[in-house]
C-alpha cells in the first residue's frame, strides 16, 4: 500500500493535495501516489493478452502541434535458403536472394475522458468526508473509483482497436466497430475520425478452404490444418515454428463446438490422452463416445499432441460507446474472421506524450489553475486542475493518452476469411 494511505489529512487537506503540484516529502506527488494504489478490476483488459506497452515514449512537434506523431516498426523476412551449388573450377559462385524486410508506419491520436465537479458537490463531498473516519477520509474512495473508471475507458478504447488490429490485418478506424445491428461509428460526440491501413502482406488475407465454416459437411480442423501447412512452406518456416489461432467465442460454440469433425477429434483425443473423461452414453445397441464437446474440451485438444492445428485463443471483447444521444455496444473483431499467428504477444502499443501533459509543464499555465499530474502504467497521463468558473471553482480530472496498436509479426500474420470459400 502507497504512502499515502498511511497519512490521515483534514477533509480541506485531502481534496486540495488531489489538485496540487507540490510534492511530499517522499519527493512522490500525492495523484500519483493514489493513482499507484489503484487496482482495476475490470474485464475491458483484453488488450493486455496480445500487446504489450513499449517503453519508449514518443514526443510531440510543438512546431506543428495538429501533427498527429508517426510511430515506425521494421521487420525482417526470412529468405529461403538453398543448398550450395556444384562449381567447375574457379567459377563465380551463385549469389543468395538480399534479405529482405518491411517497414510500416502510422499515426498515433490522441484520445481522452475526464470529469467535472462544481464548487457546491466539492463542498458536499468535503462535508461527507468529515463524517467518515481518518481511515475512510484518507483513501478517498470516490476520487479513486472516478479515475479508476477514467482509466477504464482508455481500457476499453484499448481493447477495440486491438481487436481490429488483429482481425483486420493492422487496420483499425472508429467507423467499422460492429453491433448486433450493423456497422456503429465509435467516433463519440468528438466527431474526430481516426483511420488506419492494413500492412499485412495481401498474400496473408486467406479463404477458408474448400468449404465455408458454415457448412456441416466442412472438415474445419483439416482445413485450417492446410492453411497453416501450407503458409508456413511459402514462408520457410519450421512445421514446428509455434503458433496459434485466435478465434471468436461466437464463433468457436456456434460454429466448432457443433462441427462433427471436430467432435470426432475431441472424442480422439479425450480416448487418447485423457480415457478417465471418456463420457460414454450406453444404451441396448451400442455404447458411443458423447456428440456434446465443451468450449474446455475443444482448447485443450488444440494444445494436446494430437491435434491437428496450433492452439486456439478464445477471443471475448466487447465495449460500450456514448454516442450523442443513445449508449451502444460494439466490438472490434472482423465479422467471419479469424486469425493465425506466431503464438505470444502479437505486438506493441506505441505512446506519445499528449499536448495537454507537454502544456502543462511548459510553464505556460495560468497562475490561477492549480493543477498536479501521474501517469498510469507508463502510457496514461491523469491530470487533475482547479479552474475558475465565475466567481466560483470547477474541479477536472482528465485522462489522456496518444496510443496505437501495432503488430509487430505482420509478415506472419494470417486473416482468414471463414464465410468465403476458395474457388
């Protein structure tokens, strides 16, 4: 537990160091140290299985401050490499292929909620800390709980553009997010439109096989066994190159559970490996292996060593967008999409500083706003300010963050295609 939460303050002492650029005595200013002690218990973490945090952040120009910041990831092909070739005498040798590579880059928004307290529910809230114990006044459960929640909307922000990032081969806008009715912009009342492109190879954007999904007469497990067979041969990779299948949830007990061939794989390997979970239904004919597999049963046969394909990922996302007049939900993944990729973390989220945390420190801030600043895991700024509003106070917190998702695997990154058959 933080410092800060040993240190029991008057109900005026703690609302007022929430806002102040001084700092303890621990040289720790006190937003921070109550931003540290925070724990998000959330499902909007999605994000968090397939990227991870890059650790250098990327400044802003101030020469040109609506100039988004450019992040750049370069990645190297694996060339094939022959045998050596039988030479007469003194001859030339045959040169291999130049090694090639790739090189991406995109834009990093900036993105951000906040919120707003007047002077009169500043004062309820100081009177209702004077009722609480030291203990109670000390943690300040509702400024917590406001930039837990703050937090949590980059969170979600975070989560559907990684699964566009995913699904849509690097891509990611805030007008193609999906609802139960269709296409939802996720753009807000902001009206700010973030776009950017696919650079996974177009090679790597695959058909489902000889028959859709959808078909009950489809051998799934054979057909992606041939997409993975088959691309990992174009990329000279090792068969035992380690991969995995990222695949929806709805898709995975709509479509895989119900697949009679994978029914059969999952009775396989439930008699091979695993005989003591053999459900066997006896009746005056025959004794059979069950026809009714679990989400449980069909992932752990795609990790057993008996399956056919790498293991499968179950993808859950989900997120709520406020929208002018009406809330909704969407998700970011590609409708009959999934995807095959190296197993592991699938990229980086890149960062730059916001203008707003550049402006603050610039020296530039009006004497009348007391404002103080953290940071959350490296990549959010929180900044709480005191404002004039009339002859009164108005009290912000803010949330910001200029991020992105990248991949950083796009040369084996595999988007296919499951409601398109080959032709």
């Amino acid at each position: 537990m933080s410092q800060a939460l040993k240190n029991f303050w008057t109900p005026e002492e703690t609302i007022n160091k929430l806002y102040d650029r001084l700092f303890d005595t621990d040289n720790v200013g006190y937003l921070q140290q109550l931003v540290d002690s925070i724990e998000i218990e959330e499902n909007s973490n999605f994000w968090t299985e397939h990227f991870a945090v890059e650790g250098n952040e990327y400044d802003i120009d101030l020469a040109d401050t609506k100039k988004n910041p450019a992040w750049t990831v370069r990645q190297r092909d694996i060339r094939i490499v022959p045998m050596a070739d039988p030479m007469a005498p003194l001859s030339e040798t045959r040169q291999l292929e130049t090694e090639g590579g790739a090189e991406h880059t995109g834009s990093i928004y900036g993105y951000g909620k906040g919120l707003f307290n007047t002077s009169m529910s500043k004062l309820e809230l100081q009177a209702r800390l004077a009722q609480m114990s030291p203990e109670d006044r000390s943690l300040l459960t509702a400024a917590q709980r406001g930039i837990a929640d703050l937090i949590k909307t980059h969170n979600l922000r975070l989560s559907n553009m990684a699964a566009m990032t995913l699904s849509y081969g690097g891509a990611y806008n805030t007008t193609t997010a999906q609802d139960a009715t269709g296409t939802k912009t996720t753009q807000g009342g902001s009206g700010v439109v973030v776009s950017q492109r696919a650079y996974i190879p177009l090679e790597n954007f695959k058909k489902a096989g000889a028959k859709v999904w959808t078909d009950p007469t489809c051998d799934i497990p054979t057909q992606m066994q041939k997409l993975e067979y088959d691309f990992k041969v174009a990329k000279n990779l090792d068969e035992a190159t380690p991969f995995e299948w990222d695949i929806p949830y709805d898709t995975v007990v709509n479509i895989l559970l119900k697949n009679s061939f994978f029914i059969k794989e999952v009775n396989r390997y439930i008699r091979l490996e695993a005989p003591d979970k053999v459900v066997v239904i006896n009746n005056s004919q025959s004794a059979i292996d069950t026809d009714v597999i679990t989400l449980q049963q069909l992932v752990m046969y795609s990790r057993s060593s008996v399956s056919k394909i790498s293991p499968i990922r179950v993808v859950r996302e989900q997120q709520t967008v406020q929208g002018i007049t009406t809330y909704y939900t969407v998700r970011g993944w590609k409708p009959n999409t999934v995807v095959l990729r190296p197993l592991g973390l699938a990229g980086v989220v890149v960062h730059a500083t916001p203008e707003w945390a550049k402006l603050m420190r610039s020296g530039e801030v009006n004497d009348n706003i007391q404002w103080s600043m953290a940071k959350w895991n490296n990549l959010l700024y929180v900044i709480n300010k005191i404002t004039p509003n009339g002859m009164l106070k108005s009290y912000h917190t803010d949330v910001l963050g200029r991020y992105a998702t990248v991949l950083n695997e796009s040369q084996y990154h595999v988007c296919v295609d499951i409601a398109t058959a080959d032709n």
